[in-house]
C-alpha cells in the first residue's frame, strides 16, 4: 500500500504522547527533512513502544506498535543518533527479534 525506499531508526527515545506535527518536527530534527518514500522509527525510553512516520509525497502517516511482552531491540548509541534498516531488519524489528543480527552482521567469523 506504501511506497517505502528508505527506513530509517532514532536510537532518541520519544514521548509516545507525541501526535503527527510532534513526530514530524522530531524527525526534521533528527534526520534533516522528511524525504517522501521513507519511514521513520522511533521507540519510548523502555523500548516497549514504536512510532514509525512516513512521508508517502501527498500527506504523512503515522503508526504505533506495542508489544504484549518484552520491549523491541532498539541501539541507544548517544554518538550515533539514526541507523538506516533494510526491509529485513524493518520485518524483524517490529515483532521485537534482534533485528541487528540480520544481513552482513549475521556472519559467523569465529570457530
């Protein structure tokens, strides 16, 4: 239903109370525009609550998540404030797997 080219994740922790011109601030601030075909994360400081934002070109979206337990694996790098994710991580991320583990980061290099 949605185009989406580009996901993006802020490892900042937002107020879930936050609405759309709230979120979209946030993400000017954080990512510099809201690009249309990109989704934005963003997770509460527990990490048990998702916003994602998306600039489809003609309006903006905005859904919430909720886990019914656990919270969803989320980087909190104070030197790195946005992650870009593939689909695949997108997938994993949103039903609280360790999203980080797939693609380049799942090779095994040790015996």
């Amino acid at each position: 239903m949605l185009r989406i080219d580009q996901i993006w994740l802020s490892t900042q922790a937002l107020d879930m109370r936050a609405g759309m011109d709230t979120l979209l601030s946030r993400v000017v601030l954080v990512f510099g525009a809201a690009q249309p075909h990109h989704a934005y994360l963003f997770a509460n400081a527990r990490g048990s609550r998702l916003k994602i934002f998306i600039q489809d070109g003609y309006g903006m979206w905005m859904c919430t998540r909720r886990l019914a337990e656990g919270s969803f694996s989320w980087p909190r790098d104070i030197k790195e404030l946005k992650h870009s994710l593939s689909r695949e991580q997108l997938q994993a991320l949103v039903v609280g797997l360790p999203w980080q583990r797939i693609g380049a980061n799942s090779a095994i290099l040790h015996v």
